[in-house]
C-alpha cells in the first residue's frame, strides 16, 4: 500500500521566480500554508497570496544584506523533524512541520561565465541557505517533498489533485537524488571557478 504524506505548508524561496506565483495560487487554492523570504515573499504578497514571511515565523530578521535568511532551527526543524517521531520537541518549541521545500539556487554558473564577473560578484553569489533546504529535504525525504525545478510544479499540483492534497511518499519529487544533485552540481561549479584561482602546485 502507498503511504501518502499530506502537504499542509511550504516553504518557497526561489532566485528564478518562472511560474512561482502560479504554483503559488496553487497551492494556495489547496489550503496550504505558505512561508516564503525575501522577493519571493514579497512577489507572492503583491499578487495577493496569503504568504508569512520566513522572518515573520522565526522572530528572527533576514540580516547581512540577505545572507541570513533560513539558517534557523524553526526552519531546520521543521523540515527536518521526522513525524511522528520529534512531534514533542517540535512542539516544546513551536516548530511548526514544513511539508515541502521549493527552491532553486542561486545562478553560480551563469553569474561567473558573465564577462567583467568580480571576485565580489562571484562570492556574492555563493548560495549557503538553499543548499541547506535542500538536503535537510533530502535527509528526510519520506515526510518532505523536495521541489528544485519549476517544470514539476503541474506535475505536483496534479498528483495533490490525485490523492486529496497528499503526495505519494515516494513519488519522483522526493527522492534523494534529484535534490543531492542539485547540491553536487552547486558545488562543482564552486570548485571550478575557486580552483581556476589557486595557482598549480608544482610539488
């Protein structure tokens, strides 16, 4: 028998907003709860979305020029909170349960192959919070959806449609992989333009 994991709130926090604010509706027409950050937040709140600001839901504010935004134990552990497992620590300090985590990262690789692109630009462009979304997602796949591309997002928005909100444990959108791709192909892009800077050792 499938086991089905209903998706009551989501956590989006997306660099390429394409079709963000259409998933967003729909979701929202679903009756899920959505958090989001910075221009994401504000994008969905322009349009008339009922969206709490990740800020909003920590008490903690978005800080460094943005650099700090989800690197909270409220977030954390609500994405990585195992249910039925952690229910009373999460509720001793009021996590509330993240059902699905949406984002895409920042554009390294395009950032760096434009020409003129500085050390500064570059650096600025290092994405630390998605990366981690993302494989507190992949940690605990069997209760969180893990959505990183938005050529999914009808696909998902059918599959709720199929199963009265929920999503199939194991359907294609949580596994591990796609996520911890993503991550490794984050990082080979790091790894490739940092290392073009160090000169070769010669040993």
């Amino acid at each position: 028998m499938q086991q089905r994991r209903p998706v009551r709130r989501a956590l989006l926090s997306v660099s390429d907003k394409a079709g963000i604010v259409e998933f967003a509706q729909a979701l929202s027409a679903r009756g899920v709860e959505l958090l989001s950050t910075g221009g994401t937040a504000r994008l969905l709140a322009e349009k008339g979305l009922p969206v709490t600001e990740v800020s909003d839901y920590t008490g903690f504010p978005e800080m460094m020029d943005g650099r700090v935004k989800t690197l909270h134990p409220k977030v954390h552990g609500g994405i990585l909170g195992r249910r039925g497992q952690d229910d009373a620590i999460m509720e001793e300090h009021q996590i509330q349960p993240i059902d699905m985590v949406v984002v895409n990262l920042y554009p390294f690789a395009k950032t760096v192959a434009r020409e003129g692109c500085s050390l500064e630009d570059a650096v600025e462009n290092i994405d630390i919070g998605g990366p981690t979304m993302v494989r507190s997602a992949a940690k605990n796949h069997k209760d969180v959806a893990i959505v990183v591309k938005s050529s999914d997002y009808d696909a998902i928005i059918k599959e709720m449609d199929d199963n009265e909100g929920s999503l199939d444990a194991c359907n294609p959108f949580r596994p591990r992989h796609q996520s911890l791709r993503t991550h490794c192909r984050l990082r080979q892009h790091d790894c490739n333009y940092f290392g073009s800077m160090v000169p070769a050792y010669h040993g």
